[in-house]
C-alpha cells in the first residue's frame, strides 16, 4: 500500500568529501610552510591538529549517510527498519488496526516529532527530517493509513449493466 524510504540530507558525497578535505589540507600546507619561513614554526603542530579535527569531522559527516529508515505498510502491519550510522538495522511492526499517526509538539524550541502509536505501543520516525518534510511524511502516512481503512470501489461499469 505504502513504502518510503528517508534519509538525512547530505550535502556532500563520497567524491566530494575526499576533494574538500584535499583542499583543506592543501591551504593549511601553504599557510604552514609559510609560517615555517618566516620562523613560526610553532604554527605547522597547530595546523595539523586542526586538519585532523576537520578530516574527522568530514568523516563523521559522511557516516551519518548510512542513516535510513523504510517504512512499509499493508493491509495488516507497518513496518519500520530503521539502519543506524554503523549500518544496523531494527525493525519494529506495528499492526494496523489501531494505528495512530501524528506529530506531538515538544517542549524544546517548538518543533514537533512524528510518532506511529498502536496497540499502546509508539515509535518516533523521521527524527532527523525538517518540519517541512516531517509533516508531509505525516500527511502522506494518514492518507495512506485511510485509503487502506475506507477503500474506494470502482465498479461503474457494474452498476450500468
């Protein structure tokens, strides 16, 4: 009936990360050598540790692009994998029949979390989604979860006969 797949919003790829973090180390080995000429020697050990800071961060950047969650629905359960940044995956179910999909206001500046409850069972989807695409998920979740609940019979052409 319904699958979305979602993921975090990277900017950069694999290609681009290894450029940008060429050219990092690139400007900070002219600016040290520079520094180095002129007797401020000091200012290469700096310089490498602020590489390295910047390398790992890029790398963490770039783990976080493992991150996904699928989201599946039929006629009696939806199911949500979700794969965390060192590529596991947890999957929970949820059945279908007393589903519950909605965003709850949270206290911290306003923003809002998606939450599929059932059963007396909630999980929260799409945590790292903006509010935008949060609350299209929402719409596209109840939408779904309604047609599934009030199916829509196409049979004018009996009714004519």
């Amino acid at each position: 009936m319904f699958e979305a797949v979602i993921a975090p919003y990277q900017s950069l790829n694999r290609r681009g990360i290894m450029m940008l973090g060429a050219a990092l180390v690139l400007v900070s080995l002219v600016v040290s050598m520079r520094c180095l000429l002129v007797g401020a020697w000091p200012v290469m050990a700096f310089s490498g540790v602020e590489i390295g800071a910047a390398i790992g961060l890029l790398l963490l950047h770039r783990r976080q692009a493992r991150r996904r969650e699928i989201i599946r629905l039929n006629e009696a359960e939806i199911t949500v994998v979700r794969t965390d940044p060192q590529g596991r995956d947890r999957s929970v179910t949820l059945p279908v029949a007393w589903l519950q999909v909605h965003l709850e206001e949270t206290s911290a500046a306003g923003g809002r979390r998606l939450w599929l409850r059932s059963s007396g069972r909630g999980f929260e989807i799409g945590a790292f989604l903006h509010e935008p695409e949060r609350e299209s998920l929402c719409q596209a979740l109840r939408d779904a979860v309604h047609d599934l609940r009030h199916p829509t019979f196409h049979n004018a052409q009996l009714i004519e006969r």
